[in-house]
C-alpha cells in the first residue's frame, strides 16, 4: 500500500491528526505519497538502471452535467460508468472504460465554439485540435500530398503532414511539422491567437452518428414532411400548386396511398392520404407535433430522410448557398439541429420575434448552416438553388473554430470527471455540439524527479512510436505535463520533440524504430517506454536503439536509465532479466494489475480478467511476470530466437495476410501480418520471412485502411480469409483502392490444424523473423489451442500468409519462378544476416 492507502485506512479522528498543518495542495503532486513502494525508485546513486515490470492497467475533466450523445440518446458526463456506449470522432460506437472519480480541479475554464455552443474543462483536459498554421499548410500543400482541398483528412484525429518533399527540380525540400496535436486546454489557452490577431484552434467536425437502421412507424421522409406541412389531426398535407403533383408522386413512392389533390381557397392545396393517420398515431405524433425519440437515432439514412422532410416543408435556400429552418415550434428546430449536427454539419441555432402585420406571435426558431456532407432537400426546386461552394469555403464549414475562453475561479469550479474510452483515437463526442475530445506513470513521475532535482541536466524519452512518445509519455492523462504542478510544468516543443523546464533541464523525445536517432545526443538519464515492444532491428552501424540508448546515457556522476514495459518473451528481455542477477546496479520492480484495482473501474477489471484470466497469459499480461515456455503451444522460443535477422534478402515475393474482423466494434483485432519468401519453383525449398505486424483494433473501416496501406508499401497482394463476410471483406478494401489484388482463402480445418504446415516450416528452419516482433510473437508463444479464450487473429494472419507461400499456393497466385526472368526460375537468395 502507498502511504496515502495507509492513511485513508485510518479512523478519521487520527487521520486529522496526521494530516494537520499539511498543504494539501502540495500532497497532490507528491508522487512519494501517492505512489505503491513497489512504483518507488531509490532516491541514491546505488542503482543505474531499473526495470519496472507490470501488468496492464498499473498505473482530464469535463463537468459532470456535460451532455454527452450516445447510441440511444443522451446522457451526462456524470452519469457515465464502464461499459456504457458513447461516440468517437468517426461517430462509431465505442465504449467506456473507465469512468474515473470526481473530483475539484485547480484550474478550469469555458471554451467557446464557432456554433455557439461551450464546454467547460478543466486547465489539463484533452483536445485534439488544428493550429491556423497547420491548416494553412494543410491547404497549400493538399494536392501536392495526394489530399482535397474540400475538407479535412478523414484520420484528422492523427494526421500529420509530410516533413519534406521533392519539388520539380528533384531537390529534397524540408518543411516544418503540421497536422493535428493532441493539446491540454491550457495549451489553447496560452496560444489562443494566431499573431494576437485571429482565432488559433480548430476541432474539425464530427463524422455523422452510425447507428443501425430502425423500425419505424412512419417512413422518416413523410413524417418531416407531415411534423412541416401536414395538418394536425388528419394525414393530409398541403402545399403550393406548383408542388402537388411533385408531392403526391414522393408521397406515393414512400408507401403512401394519396386519395385526391384539391385546391384550398384558404391554404393553398390540399394532398390527401389515406391510413397514413393511423401510422401517425402509433408514432404518437397526433395532435402533437414532435420528433419521437426513436428517429433522432435511427440510423444515418433515414436521419437524412428525416431532415429533408422538415426541410422540404419548412426550410429554405438562399442564394450564398446557406440553408435554414425557421419555425415557432422550438422543439422541431431543435430536432433540426440535433438532426444536422448528428449528420457531421455544423448548424447554429438563432431566437427572434415572429411577427406579421405589425403583430408579435411570439418566439421563432431559426436554425442555419451550409450544407457540406449532404443534401438537405428532396424538393427539385429547392435543390436547384443549392450551388458548389469554393473549397476555402467548405474546408471553413467542416470545423468549430474555438472563438473565446473564460477562466472559471474560485468557488465557481464545477465538479469534474474525465472518462477513457477503447475507440482508437481515444476519443468521444461531448456537448450539445458533439464536439470531439481527448481521453504510466511511475515513469513520467521520476521523469520529473530527475528534471527538477537536477537543474540544467539533459534527458532522453525513447517509446516504441513518436505519437507513444507524444501522446502517452508527454500529453497522457499520467502523461508528464500532468504530473508537474503549473509552477514546475515544462515547455513541450512538439517541432523539436523537446521538453523545456523552468529550471533549465530539458529532454528530447525519440522513437525505437529509429536507432540512428540516438546516436549523437548525450544524456544523464532516460525514460524507455514498453522496451518489450521494441522491434530491435539495428542502425547501418548494427546499433540497436537500446544499444545507443545506453551508450548515450553517459553523462554526469551517475547517469540513469529507467525501462518501463509489460514482459513479453523477447530475447532483449531474457537478456536484461539474467544480467539483474548478475549486476547489483540494476533494480527490478514488479507490478500487477491488481496492485490499482483500487484505481480501475470495474467496467475495465472486467473486461481485461474476461481476456485473460484463466490463460496462461494471464500471469504475463495481469501480473506482470516474465513466461517460461508455455505447456501446449504450437511455437517454442527456439523455433523463432535462432533464425532472426536484421535485413532482408532481395527479390522476395511478399503478401499481406489478413484475418479480417467483420464486426463495427472498435475492440474486435484484424490480423494483418506482412510475409515474404524466396521465390523457388520447389515450394518446399522456399525460405519464408516475417516482416512486419501490423495488426490494428477497429471495425472494416479502420482495418481496411490498414491493409491498403500495407499492400501500397509493400507492392503486395492481400491473402484475405473470406470464411466470414468474403464480399465485405474485398468491398471494404477496393472501397479505398480498387487497384489492390485480393486474393480469397477459405479455412476448411480448425486453427491449430491450418497452422501445423507453417509450424512445420519453423522446425525445418525456414521461417525467419525480420528483428523482433513481439506483440505477434507474445501470441504465437502463448497460444494454446483448445485453452486460450481469445482468437489468435495474429497468428491466423501469419498462417494465411506464409501457407500461400510455403505451404500451397492459392488459385491463380504463384509466388515462384513464374514471376522470375532468370533461365533457371529462381532468384539467388544472398547469405542471411543472423540474430
């Protein structure tokens, strides 16, 4: 237990006592009082390196009345618990994980949006947002990087612009880092305007609610025409002459049976149905008109159909090419702004007077935006006053421009919580404008430890990615700008990946897939996140980023290197587990998920036990030990550690392998796994090479993304599994890029049986694993078939791949000397560089 623990579990009386006199502010960033001893680092110079083994799980606030949208309507930020549904910024369904505890922040403030609407946060509260910079180069170079002009990138959430180019006369240009960043409100605060003149940060918008379609009453289109233009006890509607005919027509093509057309000295003309009063009725909608809870989230199209029907009848084009609605029923405008904000427009709400003659009839309801994903309209004549827009326009539609802040002090600090969800930008929709938000540390605190106590000294932060490095270690929600008070809290330089003190001490963030990074600087300490994730593939000079990382850390008395990671099988970390018995210079730390169950929510314990427990992973992911070979597994660390190698030959014949995911949960994994072979006409003497892993959580439109970009890197097929959902499958990758070969495989055994010829090529030594890849490997090594709970979408990736290789080439697939020029039909494999 932390001292704090042991605190809180005294009476009260001699908890006053102990904590009297002692500045509560100060204790909550005492990381000494907080933190477990097992997360606690020797203060002296005894150790030079540590390793902080742990499980999953070891180790920012909007006010708790936010609305916040979800598949069945809407909620508030302090009524969320694990498990509930919500959306990301795609507007698919993603689910909470943890809703954290309440609590009073020290800074707050109200942001307001372009629309109108506000959401207030507090100082260290997470947003992902587009600088005046970032998208002024976004637009100048657009359709230099292969991107419209017409609107934001679709992964905006994580889209970063290119760092050079090659301009017409062959010359490398270098240009500064742009794109989304993911910033505190304090961030947006501090550099709220461009030049102190005009708005800084954009939140571009939301993609439309996907929801599934739902049973209704009444065809959506003909209940927003009825909710505008139809008379309140009967199902007639009326309308201008000039629209009888076109409305009887759409009328009928929506399954209404129209019994007369007439003219109505008083009201125009008069389209008469019959039955569609009864269908009215079960929708509730008779004699009081209103939006039945049901359509506002049916799904996408018929929230359209919905929209064009209030539009039709009540809504108007002007020639600029702006929209509106205009109404005294406040509850059918109000449906109208859900309605196009729920379909990624950006509509503002206005109050007035209506007034006729000179008479007031009280409050009117105007709702304005210009249309840039749809058509808000079925009417012809409508449509016709509809124009294109000019790109600067419609990329000025697609956002919310943050247009003011206000500090919110003193007594006035609401109550917050912050929640964190599984979607894969870690973020979720909140406020009445669904406005996109931002969802280790032991490590980032010693982090800080280092910086302060020692002025002026130069540090190093190495994670397996830049954006691991950026987003977790820097910006997380334990990140290392939220465990500082604002009075310590450094400077984040994002174009120089640098962190600045006010004392002086700096640190520069680096990433493992660029050892050569490391080469030059020098440190006297160093923060390595998830080393077992590494993949160790080394530099020209055969310098792993590990290798220079330790290298590098050499100044100072005593310099230190904390590593941080979940244990996975790696030879790196067999490595650096035997040399902690042998050097008394290096600390181990271990840590399980259990240790912070105090801190998890339910929701989450549930979840990561309902993975793992009762695996024999369980002991590796949950408590943070370090596996032996596991008892019943296909693969054994010698069939895989012996054969690794740091380069490639040339002239392989590679695929993509593909265990598709068909469902739209975001949690589900697509297995995608990059393989390649020699090219033999002899299948048997074929020599295999798994090289990249590339494996993504999300549902087919996230995953097939993934795989193009696979298939376009590598100039490769796809060998896609279609046992599931086969015309999804192609659909959903020549959706993105209809010039990528897909080839199907269908499984007609089990798993293990389908993997029995691929393990059998390791144990002929014919597979080869390019560097280290251990998220895959931590599957093949703990897979048991007929015990393991989860799909081991890795490793059927994996199968898919090298059997179309090695084991039995697919129908009109060949991979061998068919595809060579040499007389022979074989390519000549150069020696392979070992392990």
């Amino acid at each position: 237990m932390s001292l704090a623990q042991q605190i809180a579990a005294l009476d009260p009386e001699t908890r006053e006592k102990l904590l009297a006199g002692i500045d509560s502010d100060s204790l909550l960033y005492d990381w000494r009082f907080w933190g477990r001893p097992n997360q606690l680092l020797p203060d002296d110079d005894s150790w030079h390196l540590a390793l902080l083994l742990a499980g999953r799980g070891y180790g920012k606030g909007l006010v708790l009345d936010t609305p916040v949208p979800t598949p069945t309507g809407w909620t508030t930020m302090g009524e969320l618990k694990a498990g509930d549904e919500v959306f990301d910024e795609q507007g698919r369904v993603c689910r909470v994980l943890i809703a954290h505890d309440e609590y009073v922040p020290e800074k707050a403030y109200r942001l307001t949006f372009s629309d109108g609407t506000h959401i207030d946060a507090c100082d260290l509260h997470q947003w992902v947002t587009w600088t005046y910079r970032d998208k002024k180069q976004y637009l100048r170079h657009a359709e230099r990087d292969g991107h419209s002009r017409m609107g934001y990138p679709e992964d905006w959430a994580s889209w970063a612009g290119a760092t050079s180019y090659t301009d017409k006369h062959g010359h490398e240009i270098e240009t500064k880092p742009y794109g989304s960043g993911i910033r505190i409100t304090q961030d947006i605060v501090d550099t709220f305007t461009h030049r102190g003149e005009r708005p800084n940060h954009s939140i571009p918008l939301a993609g439309a609610l996907q929801t599934p379609e739902a049973d209704l009453a009444v065809d959506p289109w003909v209940l927003g025409m009825w909710l505008g233009d139809g008379s309140r006890s009967s199902g007639d509607f009326t309308c201008a002459a000039s629209d009888s005919a076109w409305l009887a027509e759409t009328l009928m093509a929506s399954g209404c049976n129209v019994s007369r057309i007439r003219p109505d000295e008083n009201r125009g003309w008069t389209v008469g149905t019959k039955g569609l009063k009864v269908q009215l009725r079960e929708a509730g909608v008779v004699d009081s008109k209103h939006v039945p809870d049901i359509y506002m989230r049916a799904s996408e199209s018929q929230r359209l159909a919905l929209l064009q029907g209030l539009m039709d009848s009540d809504g108007f084009c002007d020639k600029r090419g702006s929209v509106e609605f205009c109404n005294t029923n406040k509850g059918l405008a109000l449906a109208v702004l859900e309605l196009a904000r729920s379909l990624s427009e950006r509509p503002v709400l206005a109050v007035g007077r209506a007034t006729l003659n000179g008479k007031d009839y009280g409050e009117k309801y105007r709702v304005t935006w210009r249309p840039s994903k749809h058509i808000p309209f079925k009417l012809p004549r409508k449509i016709s006053r509809l124009h294109n827009l000019p790109a600067a326009r419609v990329f000025v539609s697609r956002q919310r421009v943050i247009t003011s802040f206000t500090e919110i002090t003193g007594a006035e600090i609401p109550v917050m919580r912050c929640i964190t969800v599984d979607s894969p930008n870690s973020m979720y929709l909140a406020g009445e404008g669904m406005i996109p938000t931002h969802n280790t540390r032991a490590g980032c605190e010693w982090v800080r430890e280092m910086a302060i106590s020692k002025p002026g000294s130069r540090g190093a932060i190495v994670a397996r990615t830049t954006a691991d490095a950026r987003d977790t270690l820097v910006q997380g929600e334990s990140g290392i700008l939220a465990v500082h008070p604002p009075s310590e809290r450094p400077e984040w330089e994002p174009s120089k990946r640098r962190l600045v003190w006010p004392n002086g001490s700096t640190a520069i963030l680096y990433t493992a897939d660029a050892p050569d990074q490391l080469r030059g600087p020098q440190q006297e300490w160093a923060l390595a996140d998830e080393v077992a994730t590494w993949s160790y593939v080394p530099d020209a000079s055969g310098l792993t980023a590990w290798d220079n990382l330790r290298v590098s850390t050499r100044l100072g008395k005593n310099p230190k290197i904390v590593a941080m990671t979940t244990p996975k099988r790696t030879p790196f970390l067999r490595e650096l587990l035997e040399l902690v018995e042998k050097d008394d210079g290096i600390i181990l730390r271990r840590g399980s998920t259990m240790d912070n169950a105090g801190n998890l929510s339910q929701g989450y314990l549930d979840t990561i036990l309902g993975l793992y427990e009762g695996t024999s992973l369980a002991r590796q992911e949950l408590y943070g030990e370090m596996l032996d070979n596991v008892e019943g597994t296909m693969w054994q660390d010698d069939l895989i550690d012996p054969l690794r190698v740091s380069q490639l030959p040339s002239g392989l014949s590679i695929v993509v392998g593909v265990d598709p995911s068909v469902s739209e949960n975001p949690r589900d994994e697509c297995g995608i796994v990059v393989v390649g072979s020699t090219r033999e006409r002899q299948i048997h003497k074929r020599q295999g090479f798994v090289i990249e892993d590339a494996s993504v959580h999300g549902s087919p439109g996230v995953w097939s993304r993934r795989v193009v970009a696979m298939a376009n890197k590598y100039r490769a097929p796809i060998v896609a599994e279609v046992n599931q959902g086969g015309a999804l499958v192609r659909s959903a990758i020549h959706g993105i890029d209809p010039t990528v070969r897909v080839i199907d495989v269908r499984a007609h055994v089990g798993k293990a049986l389908r993997a029995e010829p691929v393990v059998l090529a390791y144990e002929q030594l014919r597979v080869h694993h390019l560097g280290i890849l251990p998220d895959l490997e931590s599957q093949m090594l703990g897979w048991v078939p007929g015990e393991s709970k989860r799909s081991p979408d890795r490793i059927d990736a994996l199968v898919h791949g090298l059997s179309a290789l090695l084991v039995k080439q697919p129908p009109g697939f060949s991979a061998g000397g068919m595809r060579t020029r040499s007389a022979s039909g074989n390519v000549p494999t150069p020696p392979i560089r070992r392990w």
